[in-house]
C-alpha cells in the first residue's frame, strides 16, 4: 500500500470477498486510484489473484482533510479437480 494512504478496516468475507476501507489527504488520489489497479491486476503464479469482473466499484469520496476509499473485490475461483 503506498505511503500516506491508512487502511481503517479490511473484511474478508463468503470465503471470497475483500473489503478495504480507507483514508487518504486529498492530494493521494493518484496513489489510491494506482494501489486499486495493482491490487485488480495482481497474479499469483501468472493468474490473476481477483476477479477483474468481481467485487464492486471501487469509490472514493470527500471528507473533511481528505478523502474515504472503499475497495471490494472477489477471488478468483478455480474448480479443484
């Protein structure tokens, strides 16, 4: 996660789901839109960790001193054979 960013609270949930809330000052925009694609495009062993499809919308909204950022995100989910 880039510096100046704060991670307030991270939930994983439905075996598959990863929730990330966070706050920034208002001149890390760049770094937070940058740490949302990073973590959409990440790989493990050359497959993508999330579902690009998955999760939801990533956001960021205004508050007093900065700014909130919620990012949701899916696992990407192989059958075992």
């Amino acid at each position: 996660m880039p510096d100046g960013l704060k991670l307030d609270s991270l939930n994983f949930s439905d075996g598959k789901k990863l929730t990330l809330h966070g706050t920034a000052p208002p001149d890390k925009v760049t770094e937070i839109n940058k740490f949302e694609a990073a973590l959409r495009n990440a790989k493990v062993n050359g497959r993508r960790f999330f579902d690009a499809l998955g999760g939801e919308q990533f956001s960021t909204h205004p508050m007093p001193g900065g700014v909130s950022w919620i990012l949701i995100l899916e696992l990407k989910r192989t059958e075992v054979k």
